[in-house]
C-alpha cells in the first residue's frame, strides 16, 4: 500500500484524542448559532444534506445543539414539503446566492433558499442522534424525544414531496433536475445528460469558488458552471413550479444513490413516526421503502454488478463506473446483490487498488480512462461517503468491513485538516479545508467504534 502522503508538518495529529479534539473545534469555528456552514469561505451558509451529517456528528458532543442544526434547516421548509439544498445566512460573496435562484415570493416568508433539494438522508440521522440520546438517557433523552415527537410530520411531509414530485410513475427512482441536487455535482455519471444541456441567453455571473481554490482545476470548469445556471435559470422561469419542470429543464435524470438514500430513510421515519403516535403514516412509508428498494435493485447491470442512472430525456441507462454504483449497499435486501456489491467494492478497481493511499473507496473508479484524482467527484475520496456506506454495511450485518473502513478513514483524517476531500493515491486533503461534515464524521466514527476496538 502506497503511505507516500501529503502532510503539513506544522499540524501534526498526534493521537485519536487530539483528532477528536480538532475535528470539535471546526464545527465550534464554522457555528454561527442558527447553523453550522459547510466550510469557512468557499460555503458560507447552510447546505441540506450537509446539516444532516453535521447534526449527528454535533449529537456526540451536544445533542440540544444537534437538535437546533435539524430545526434550523426545517425551518427553510417549503410549502410543498421540499427542503431546500441551500439555506442562506447572511456571509456575503457566495455565487450563485439567492438572488440568482430568484425564489423570493416562492419560498416561504422570510426564508432565503435555493431551489432545488439534496439527497433525503436526514430522517436516516434524525433515528442516529434520537437513539444515541436515548441510551444517554437524561434531558438530552428528553430533548431528542421531544424534538422527534414535534418534527416528524414534516420529515413525512419531505418524504412525501419526493414520492410526488419527483418519483410519482411508481419506479422507485427519484427524478433529478440538476446534477447538484444529486450532492455529486460534476459526477461523470452526468456527462452525457450535461452534454445535451446547451445554455442559451446566460445572466452574466462571476464565479467566487474557484478564487478561494487555489487550484482551479480541482473545480468545475467555466463550460460546466454556464450549463449549472441555465438550469437555474431555467428552473426560476417556471417558479420551481413542480408541474412544469419536466417540459421546462434540459437535465432529467433518475438518480439511483438518491433512490437509495430515500429507501433507507423510509425505512427509519416509519421507525420514528411508530414511536410517535403516526403508525397510519408508517405503513406507507414502509410501502415507499419496498418501491425505492426494488427500483434501485432492478437497475443493476447484469454484466458490471453496478446499479445505473436513466437519462429521463433520452431513455438511456447510465452505467459509468462511480461510487453511486454501490446504491444497492445503501438500500438492497437481496443477500447475492449485496454479496457481489461487496466483492466488487474490495476489488482492484475501488478499494483493493495497491496504488491508494488507503483502501478507502473513490468517487469514481480508479481504474476509469477518464478518472481526474483531484477533481471534485470525478475521482476523489469523499470521507462523508465512505462514513454513510459503512454506516449503511454496518445496518445490514457488515461489521468486517465497516471496521476495515473505519480504521482506514481514521488514518487518512489524522493529516488534521479535514478537507472537503482527498487525492486517492497520495492522501492530500484538497478543496476546502475544515469541512464541517468532515469533522462531524470524524466524530461519529471516534464515537461509534467497530467491535473489540
């Protein structure tokens, strides 16, 4: 295995202590209060899925303030029940900000949102942190408990907008309109649905991400960016109105990870709506659960072992070699599904690549022609990924391996910088620093260990 590693010498980890310790005190730095960015300066603001994972992260350390991060994101609830991707503070200098996604008189009052959502996984950590304070037991029992109890008829409310506005033909596959509303922007698993998005009339606009990078190749590049924002601007001509989007957005992609994600959240807000007087609601939800679970399933490639996306627009499957491939480990019971899943993941073209720093799996195959280590989601290691797929191994039965992962991210986080994310091959943290959701999963995994740890 290759240790040749990118380090700073002035911030060495010494210890799982002091990891501990530093990973606290960037969720301290990044509060504002009302929310914990995502990062200082390149995300300045509140990011759906992001919270989720900051939120159980913040429960091994305050739960009440874990509980406020949730409350805070649904306070940004739209009336239809979409929970918005983007929540605005008030930091200046991101683009696009509100503004751009023009969704005032649209979102509710007083609320400054994106328009467009984010992987489902908050219900899946609403169950994390409610359990985790009940074996605490105490006012944090209480707290939990309470806070469940208020909020899971909205939970119900998001997971219903889903099922209706973006999966209401019955395939169990969620329909995305912009690659950002995946959380894994500039995927190659897009390439070929981008490639048809062909801007017209662009709003000028003035990137601020990559001045904050300082290598601007680890971005998205201008040709991507232009077409991300005809896709806004697209989306804000018809209001985000959920009826007109499929006639009004040259980007329509059924989203196998997200699929996933809402099958296993399904399964954890009828745990929690049964537990808090909405067991009428539990049945449906285990019914949703059951639709996503066997929609996910049926897009696997016989031949790759892969789960793939379907252009809406053109009927074409996406079979690209990416982490979203691995869907079925999130949602699937089928025990030879997962087994095959599981071999192929321990292979020579994801984590049994002797050329990785650390056998952790990559946003993309390390052996795809096209893979860029350095950019983005087309070949770094996420560490907010590989928590969630081991967390999701760990569900179904899999502790070997969740504690092959979680040693092996531990390793790869004790460089302390907590990066957005890594060069698979040397272990430089890349992107932005002091990642909030970072962090936060480097204290679920410090508090969570794998048996005889």
């Amino acid at each position: 295995m290759n240790r040749t590693l990118w380090q700073n010498p002035d911030r060495p980890v010494a210890d799982l202590g002091e990891l501990g310790d530093r990973a606290r005190a960037v969720l301290a730095g990044n509060d504002l209060g009302t929310m914990v960015t995502a990062a200082p300066d390149l995300y300045p603001h509140m990011w759906s899925w992001d919270a989720a994972f900051v939120a159980s992260g913040l429960s091994t350390v305050d739960v009440p303030r874990a509980l406020a991060e949730m409350s805070s994101l649904l306070a940004a609830q739209w009336h239809s029940g979409m929970i918005p991707h983007i929540v605005f503070s008030d930091a200046p200098g991101y683009f696009p900000g509100v503004d751009r996604w023009r969704t005032a008189g649209v979102s509710p009052e007083g609320v400054s949102s994106s328009g467009i959502c984010q992987p489902p996984v908050h219900a899946t950590l609403v169950r994390r942190i409610v359990e985790r304070a009940a074996a605490r037991g105490g006012q944090d029992a209480q707290a939990a408990e309470d806070f469940a109890r208020s909020t899971v008829p909205q939970w119900i409310r998001w997971h219903e907008w889903l099922r209706s506005a973006r999966a209401a033909d019955g395939s169990g596959l969620v329909t995305v309109y912009h690659g950002w509303e995946s959380g894994m922007d500039n995927s190659p698993r897009f390439d070929g649905p981008y490639s048809r998005v062909h801007p017209g009339e662009l709003e000028p606009f003035q990137r601020t991400d990559t001045r904050i990078v300082e290598d601007a190749s680890q971005r998205p590049s201008d040709e991507e960016y232009a077409r991300y924002l005809w896709l806004v601007q697209q989306m804000a001509d018809v209001r985000f109105d959920d009826a007109r989007l499929p006639g009004a957005v040259d980007f329509q992609v059924k989203d196998v990870f997200m699929s996933a994600v809402l099958a296993a959240a399904n399964e954890d807000l009828a745990v929690l709506a049964e537990d808090y007087g909405h067991g009428g609601e539990a049945a449906q939800l285990r019914e949703w659960a059951a639709e996503f679970r066997e929609g996910v399933d049926s897009t696997v490639d016989p031949e790759t072992g892969l789960a793939r996306d379907r252009d809406v627009l053109t009927g074409e499957w996406i079979g690209l070699p990416t982490i979203a491939g691995f869907a079925p480990l999130v949602s699937s019971t089928d025990p030879l599904l997962r087994a095959r899943q599981s071999e192929l993941i321990d292979g020579p073209d994801w984590t049994g690549d002797p050329r990785l720093a650390f056998p952790l799996p990559a946003s993309t195959s390390t052996r795809y022609p096209e893979l860029r280590p350095r950019q983005y989601w087309r070949g770094p290691v996420w560490p907010v990924m590989n928590w969630y797929l081991a967390s999701a191994l760990r569900r179904h039965g899999d502790e070997e391996r969740y504690g092959r992962w979680r040693e092996a991210s531990l390793d790869q986080l004790m460089e302390g910088h907590f990066g957005e994310y890594y060069e698979p091959f040397t272990g430089e943290p890349l992107g932005s620093w002091d990642q909030s959701w970072t962090a936060a999963v480097a204290l679920e995994w410090l508090d969570d260990p794998a048996p005889g740890r």
